[in-house]
C-alpha cells in the first residue's frame, strides 16, 4: 500500500492444546524457525520468538495488509501440521483455541524481547495460566474465566 506507514508491535502468546506440555527441547528451536518463515513469508517481521513446552510467546513487527486473526491462524494450522508430518510429538499435536495478542510501542520493544528471551527463567517463579491472566489484567482485557485455556478434564 503506497503512502502508509505504520509501527505495530504485537506480542502473541497461546497454548498447547489442553496447556500439555508437549513442546519438546529437542526440537522447539526448528519449530521457532517454522515459524518465523510463515511470519515472514506474510510479510511481516519476526521480532522474537520463544516457547515453554505448553505455549509460546511471539514478538511480531505487523503489516496492516492482513488481520491479525488470520495471521495466528495461519502460524498455529501450518505449524501444527509441520509438528505432525515430522513426527516430534509422540502425541497428536495442535494449539488450542483463541490466543492473546498485545500491543506495545516502540520503546517497549527491548524489554518484551528479553521477556520473551527469559521465558525459561521467568517460569520457575510463575506458571503459564498465572502469567497469562497477568497480562490479561495489566493489559486491561475483559475476559471469561471458562473461556481461558483449558487443561484436559
């Protein structure tokens, strides 16, 4: 699009589908890689890009050429089916619903990548769902405590 000039820092972060922890250390890296291909192959920039074995956390530099539901989307279906065709996971594989998507300016930007960096730190002091709900509070996000992610019943 000529003439139109944006700065969009979003932070995805969703879960494995019932938050199991199947996100193997062997192989998140190449999962990392995955997607930040489909990340830039729709033209956006892949800003940081980390995952615990139950979630993960993406920092994207965001084009206003395509929704932001159709982005995870798109990152979530294609990097379930690579997990599943390269056989990682002993178990079937896939996300769960919805996701949480948070803006930050630009002078934010540092210090959500080192979050995002530190997830493995970060995490010996805190567990996914109380970070989650963190960010859901601080961010100001009304939210339905059924409709957060799931652990299998």
């Amino acid at each position: 699009m000529p003439n139109t000039y944006t700065q969009i820092h979003l932070q995805f972060v969703f879960a494995v589908k019932y938050r199991a922890a199947l996100i193997d250390r062997s192989w998140k890296g190449d999962l990392h890689k995955y997607i930040t291909a489909i990340i830039q192959a729709e033209e956006h920039k892949m800003l940081q890009i980390n995952s615990m074995p139950d979630h993960i956390h993406i920092l994207v530099g965001l084009r206003p050429t395509q929704a932001i539901s159709s982005l995870v989307q798109k990152v979530k279906t294609e990097s379930s089916k690579w997990v599943k065709d390269k056989g990682l996971c002993p178990m079937p594989f896939a996300w769960q619903e919805g996701y949480g998507a948070f803006s930050y300016s630009k002078s934010h930007v540092e210090s959500v990548v080192r979050y995002i960096q530190n997830q493995e730190i970060h995490h010996r002091k805190q567990t996914f769902l109380e970070e989650y709900l963190a960010f859901l509070k601080a961010f100001e996000v009304e939210y339905e405590e059924r409709y957060i992610f799931r652990e299998l019943e």
